[in-house]
C-alpha cells in the first residue's frame, strides 16, 4: 500500500529548504554598496547614450 504524505509539512520542509537559496541570490541582487550601483548604472546610461547616438534617423 502507499504511504500517505502530509501536504502541508511537505510545502513547509520544501520551503524551509528553498530559503537559504533564495537568501543567497537576495544577497547578490541587493547586497551591494551605493557606489557600485551607481558604477552600474552609469554603465548602462553610457552604453544607452552610445546606442542611441548611433542610430540613423
């Protein structure tokens, strides 16, 4: 005969052991200092800028 599972402390130990996952990539996401960010995005309004500087009108 089958076992029986109980779906609700199957959802919490999956959850328990996706949380440090999802930690970790929060860390990498968020966890970064204003002047890195800020290197970032003057990054990205460079490469914005060159875009758009190179378009033919």
């Amino acid at each position: 005969m089958a076992e029986f599972i109980n779906l609700n402390k199957a959802r919490k130990a999956k959850a328990r052991a996706d949380k440090p996952i999802r930690a970790q990539e929060n860390r990498i996401r968020f966890g970064r200092t204003r002047s890195e960010k800020a290197a970032d995005a003057a990054d990205k309004a460079r490469i914005a800028k060159k875009l758009d500087d190179s378009k033919r009108d």
